[in-house]
C-alpha cells in the first residue's frame, strides 16, 4: 500500500476493506503518518490495542520517498531527490518570516519549452506520482525537519500537464487528517495551459486554491518568442479563461513576470501589461531574469527594473518585486534542473 498517494477517504475504504477496521483506527493510523512520519504505530493507543492489525498494516505499508542526494544552501534550501527510476527532481525550501514555504516539482523535465527556463532544456522525462510529489512535503517535513505551511507547484514541470495526479496530491496535501495545509496556503502555477485552467476551475474547490500565471510578456509576439504555449493559448483566450477563473471574495490571479533585458522590460511593455490586465483582479509578481547555465538572455539592470515597477505602481496596480533568492545556488525561478 502506497501510503502517500491515498487520500484519507481511500485509506479509510481500504481499512474497512482489507481489515475490517473502523474510521477511527484508519484515522489514528493516517494522522500518525503524515503528521509524525511514524510507520510502527507503537505509540498510538488505539494501534497498541489492536496489536494483529498494527503488525499486518506495518508490513504492508510502503513509504516510497527516494533519496535526498544533495542539500544546498544559501538563503533557500534546495534539495535533489533521487527516484526509483534514477531519475531526479529538485525541490526549495524558502524562508519566510513566520513560516517556509516549499517549491515543488510535478515532472521531471518540462515539454513547454519557456527559452529563459532551465527545466526545459531537456525536455520532458515524465511525469511525476501522486506519490512523487507528495513525497517532497514529507521529506521537506519529516525527513529534513522543517516546518512547513506554504506549498508552491513552481518547481520543475508544467502542474496542468499532470493534471491528474496533482489534483489527487492537493486533496491529500489539504487533508486536516494528513499534511494539514489549506488551499488558500497552495499556489499552482502554469504556463498558460487554458484547456488546464479551464478543469482547475471546475473542481468544488477551486476559489480556495491560488492561482498563478507565468505571463511574461505584454503582446503575442513578444510572448510566443518566449513561450512557445503561446502558439495554441494566446493571450486573448488565457485572459479571457483567467476572467472565469472563480476567486475568494478578496482573492486575485496572481501574474508572473520574469523581465529579461532588452526583450520584454520597457515602459511601453509597462503600459501595454497594464493595459492587458485590466479585465481580471490581479496581483503581479515581477522577478528580475536568474540566468541560467549557458543562458541566451540578461538581468536588465536596477534602474529599468525600478523604472517598469514605477508605472505599474502609478497605474494602480498591486505589484511586488521578488525578491531574487537562491541564484548562486541555481534555486531561484528558472533555475531548476
């Protein structure tokens, strides 16, 4: 039994179904492995009292996290897991205030082919488990020891591209009985993927869960230079797909802009991004370019950076400059590989 890709509502089936055990028992077990990463059960009350089932469900319990091959610090923690297959994903714990916030991947590789991205210069390999991408909050959790209470899919590959299985992974991920983390704690960020923003929104829970978009640019032909999605998503079907988005009350689209010098970082790509935004309720995150191995662009310098917040801020638009975290240790966005 694969444990970190079952929701509690599959364990619970598979509990009564197997041994014929109740909720509760089903829900002391589930609690006590994704909140202390405890396979033996031993310190579990109810467990110790049924000592036929906690000794059957121990040997049938398969907890597949991979291997942590390297950890790399500078002022984010980035750390490479190693699969079943050999294959490898990379995974960033970022610091906050009060809490951390980790990145996580969902492919290995990425087939959107962004030219100022790292991941997907090799392609795509495949995509990641449910089991796979939960595995990344137990081990940023319970394996490294961090308090986790934000989760970004912005790390390696394309979540709408696995639809499926991050869906799943954000039911358990959201579980009071299992990681404990709310939706409105879990951003998912695409490429532009309409057809994928289109079913995100039509799960029950859809207002709950943030939304970004990696836009990156303030017309098409800039865009598609870019992000070779633009071709069969253009910006006027993703801006009129983001206006259906379904939002909390005082929630936004949030809208990523990687500014790369001499390519999309003037005044008039400024005016012209205002300008496309303004049918959504929207909040831009706009992150200066983190070059890359071998990379083709440039980090404009401060002065225009400054220069393209200035209009957005006198433009009245909520924007927040990222700040560049992880570059030396290729951590930063863009950067995973």
């Amino acid at each position: 039994m694969k444990i970190l890709e079952q929701t509690f509502d599959d364990f619970k089936s598979l509990i009564k179904e197997y041994y014929k055990k109740d909720r509760f028992l089903a829900a002391s077990a589930y609690r006590e492995i994704f909140k202390n990463g405890n396979l033996n059960f031993r310190s579990v009350k109810d467990m110790n009292r049924n000592p036929d089932f906690m000794k059957s469900l121990t040997a049938d319990l398969r907890l597949n996290i991979g291997d942590i091959e390297q950890k790399n610090s500078e002022d984010v923690l980035k750390f490479v897991t190693k699969l079943s297959d050999g294959l490898k994903i990379e995974s960033v714990i970022i610091p906050m205030f009060t809490h951390n916030t980790l990145c996580i991947s969902s492919q290995v590789g990425c087939r959107m082919g962004c030219k100022f991205c790292e991941t997907g210069k090799d392609g795509l390999k495949r995509n990641l488990s449910v089991e796979e991408i939960t595995a990344q909050i137990y081990n940023a959790r319970i394996t490294l020891g961090y308090d986790i209470r934000n989760i970004v899919y912005m790390g390696m590959g394309e979540p709408l591209d696995n639809f499926k299985n991050v869906i799943k992974s954000l039911e358990i991920i959201s579980d009071p009985r299992g990681f404990d983390i709310p939706l409105t704690k879990v951003t998912l960020s695409t490429s532009g993927r309409v057809d994928g923003i289109n079913k995100l929104s039509e799960q029950k829970w859809a207002e709950k869960i943030n939304l970004a978009v990696s836009l990156n640019a303030s017309n098409d032909s800039i865009r598609s230079k870019l992000m070779p999605v633009n071709d069969k998503y253009s910006m006027g079907k993703l801006i009129e797909e983001l206006n259906k988005f379904p939002l909390r009350t005082k929630g936004s689209i949030f809208v990523e802009y990687v500014l790369i010098k001499d390519v999309n970082d003037s005044i008039d790509d400024a005016r012209r991004l205002v300008e496309y935004l303004k049918p959504i309720k929207n909040q831009i995150n706009l992150i200066p370019y983190n070059p890359g191995k071998d990379s083709l662009y440039r980090t404009p310098d401060e002065r225009t950076v400054e220069q393209f917040r200035k209009v957005l801020i006198d433009s009245e638009v909520f924007v927040r400059r990222r700040a560049t975290r992880g570059r030396m240790a290729m951590a930063a966005c863009g950067q995973l590989s």
